[in-house]
C-alpha cells in the first residue's frame, strides 16, 4: 500500500491524499488550499482560475475533467471547503463518498454561496458511519467525529493487511466530545500509520475557552446582563455553535433573530438530526435578506418563504424590543438595523461578539470597523473546531501506530517533541507501508 500527500504535510488545509494499492486509487479530501505552499498568504487572483500550473490543483494524474479518470474514488471527510472545495474540477466520472450532513452542507452553500461551491455531482454516495463498505481491494470505515463541520468522519482504510487512520479534523471538546471519548476507550488495533491533523500545536488557535459548555455558559452571561441588544458574528455551518447560541438565548430569555440561511441550514440538518434547533413555538425570528430571499425563490421555490413568514421579523420589531434581541446576521445586516437603532439612541451599550476563530479578524476590517462606527464594545467568545494538544496525545496513545505521520499543520516539526515514531512526509513523496 502506497500513500503520497499531495497537499497538507506542511500546511493547514487544501488537503489532499492518496492511497493504492493493487492497481486501486483513491483520494482522501480534494480542499481549496488556505494558504501557499510555504504557509504564507495565498494569491487570490491564483485561487479564483486554479490550475496544477499555479499550484491551487494538486498534480494527480487521472483526476481532473480534461485526463483519462485514473481515480477510482474521492472520500470527503467533512463539510469545508478546505476539505472539499476543488471537486468540482474533477471528472464527473469519478465517485465521490462522504456523509449525509457533509452532503447536506455542500447543498446549502451550492444554493446560497455558488461561487465557493459550484458541485454537487449526481454520483454523490454517501456513507453510513461505523458501517464498512468496499472499494476495490480497500475496506473503509468512517468514524464520526467531534469537529466544527457537522457530520464530520474520520476513516479507516484496510488493504493487504495494512491499517491507516486518518483522523480528519477532530477535537475532544465538542458537543459530541463522547466521540472522542469512545474512540480512545475503543480504539481501533494494529495501524500501521495514523494520518493525524495538527492544526492547534503553533498555539493560533487556542482561544481561553476549554469547551463549548464554557461558550454556551459565557454567551448566556453576556446575554442576561445585556443593556441594548447584541450581535454575534458565528459561521452559519458551525452546527455546535448555532446550539450554543441558540440554548444560551433561551436561558436568557432572549430572541435569536438569524437569516435565512442559517436557519435553512439548521432545518435541512433536522432531517437527519431530528433535535436540531429550531422548534416550533421557540424564540427564533428571522430577518428576509434580499439576496437570500432570490437564492431560495430561484432555487428551492417561494413556498419555503411563505413556510417561515411566522417567524419573519423587521428592523422596527427589533427597535421596539431591542434589549430583548440576540442579532446572528451578516455584518452587512446588522449595520443596516444598527443605522436604524441609531435614530433613536446609539447603540454603544451593545455587544459584539466574535465566536469565530479569531484570525479572521485580522483578515477581515469589517468587524472592527463595525464596532469602531457604532461604539459598540468587541468580545470574543470561542473555542477552537481542531484538537488540542492533550486530545492529539489521547489519540495517537489508544492507537499506538507504527508510524504517525503529521498533516494539516504548520508545526509538523514539533510533532517529534510530543508523539512517537514521528514520520515526516513531504508533499508529492510516494512512502510505502
């Protein structure tokens, strides 16, 4: 069994790997990089027409729509686009397996974000976790996980008696942390190499926050001693953080006013996770944003409009009962129902609170900016989607691998201070097992 990590031994996201054996090849994740080859920022004008020439494609031979298919399968780990976001440059021919929710999740950014996610191919297969199937002379077993992404896997691939895990992107301090529990009070036996991700071992993304208890917890605080309303920015795909903010409005006694994407996202999950917020008869309202509005008529039909109008709220409710509202929206929204607040009083008693990764920060002026225009005071309330260190500890200790080899770091090179039989692979090497 043969592997080469064409992206992601030095690197944070844009993952990709590949496996043969017998003749067999498959690929673990096909991501839009976040960052150059070096770590450093990446070339938007690159990622906007990638090719293998520029380095946004990775050089896979039989992979792409103008080859001859030599892939003979795509496994996605979970719903990002660092993990996902260059299907749709491979051949149509070529299988791609992930889970429901992962599938769930493309849909949704394919109907809101098209320019981010144009695929969402017809030979989509999706998985069932813990359940093996086949693939050539391959035996693969996904094993859901605790992430950020909802639905996310990590995989067991067995072939000529040869075991490799790759844990994906997982984290031991979720809502679903028994997950990561159970998979190190039952590990799996006898891996030969553990693909392991390593994305907190530089400390950028270690927030103060332990779990996401603590977030639910300091939401709920800011949320009751609130004196004007508050505004939270939080990705609309962070499953566990849409819960927390939603179970800390209701113990607070709050409104959570969202969009309808985030909502959308929530309700297409309930499918699968039937206690999903929201619930009829809670405190959700919803702001009709004009493009969202367009992405749903022109996609999914009006009758979905017409189905949420009871929860459909407008800028002069949330200026009636303002110290009562909790504002998830985009910064573009929130500024326009902060200039109407500011008719009747400013709104520098508000919070704004940040529960991403605080990177983004830096990257992005629109949240400071916000806070610098309307007095309103900045908070960061988050917890990182990738494990830390003691959870990396806990997995690499239950499966005891012959070799770990890192991925989806920038700190593979510390991997040898904390872990055993450390392997470093550099992208495009082929290694043996």
């Amino acid at each position: 069994m043969e592997i080469i990590i064409h992206r992601g031994a030095h690197v944070i996201g844009g993952t990709c790997i590949e496996i043969n054996s017998n003749g067999c090849r498959i690929l673990i994740d096909m991501g839009t990089p976040l960052m150059d080859k070096d770590g450093g920022e990446i070339d938007e004008r690159k990622l906007a027409a990638p090719s293998i020439e520029n380095g946004i494609l990775p050089d896979v031979k039989g992979l792409y729509k103008d080859q001859q298919p030599g892939i003979d399968a795509v496994l996605i780990s979970h719903g990002h686009l660092d993990h996902y976001g260059l299907l749709d440059h491979i051949h149509p021919s070529i299988p791609v397996f992930l889970s429901r929710g992962s599938r769930a999740l493309i849909g949704v950014s394919r109907i809101f974000y098209p320019p981010n996610s144009k695929v969402f191919y017809e030979n989509f297969k999706t998985f069932r976790h813990w359940q093996p199937f086949s693939l050539g002379p391959f035996t693969i077993t996904p094993y859901l996980v605790d992430h950020s992404a909802y639905d996310a896997a990590a995989f067991l691939i067995a072939a000529e008696g040869r075991k490799v895990f790759y844990s994906g992107d997982f984290r031991g301090h979720g809502r679903k942390a028994v997950l990561y529990e159970n998979m190190i009070k039952y590990p799996v036996r006898e891996v030969d190499c553990l693909l392991m991700e390593g994305t907190t071992l530089n400390g950028g993304h270690c927030d103060g926050l332990k779990n996401e208890t603590e977030v639910e917890n300091a939401l709920s605080a800011i949320f009751r001693g609130q004196k004007d309303l508050s505004f939270i920015v939080a990705s609309g795909s962070n499953i566990d953080r849409l819960v927390s903010i939603y179970r800390a409005s209701r113990r607070s006694e709050k409104t959570l006013v969202m969009d309808l994407y985030t909502v959308y996202v929530l309700e297409k999950l309930k499918e699968i996770t039937p206690k999903l917020p929201p619930f009829e008869g809670d405190n959700v309202r919803i702001v009709y944003l004009k493009k969202h509005a367009r992405d749903i008529v022109d996609n999914i039909g009006r009758d979905l409009l017409y189905k949420y109008r009871h929860r459909k709220i407008e800028i002069g409710e949330i200026a009636e009962n303002r110290h009562q509202m909790v504002l998830k929206l985009p910064v573009s929204a929130m500024k326009r129902v902060a200039d109407h607040l500011m008719k009747d009083k400013p709104v520098d008693q508000s919070a704004f609170i940040f529960s991403m990764w605080p990177g983004y920060l830096e990257k992005e002026s629109c949240f400071y900016d916000f806070c610098t225009e309307y007095g309103a005071e900045l908070t960061k309330v988050h917890v990182s989607g990738h494990a830390y260190l003691d959870a990396l500890k806990g997995l690499a200790g239950a499966l005891r691998p012959g070799m770990l080899v890192p991925v989806h770091t920038l700190s593979g090179d510390d991997f040898k201070n904390h872990f055993e039989n450390v392997v470093r692979i550099d992208d495009a090497t082929t290694f043996t097992l």
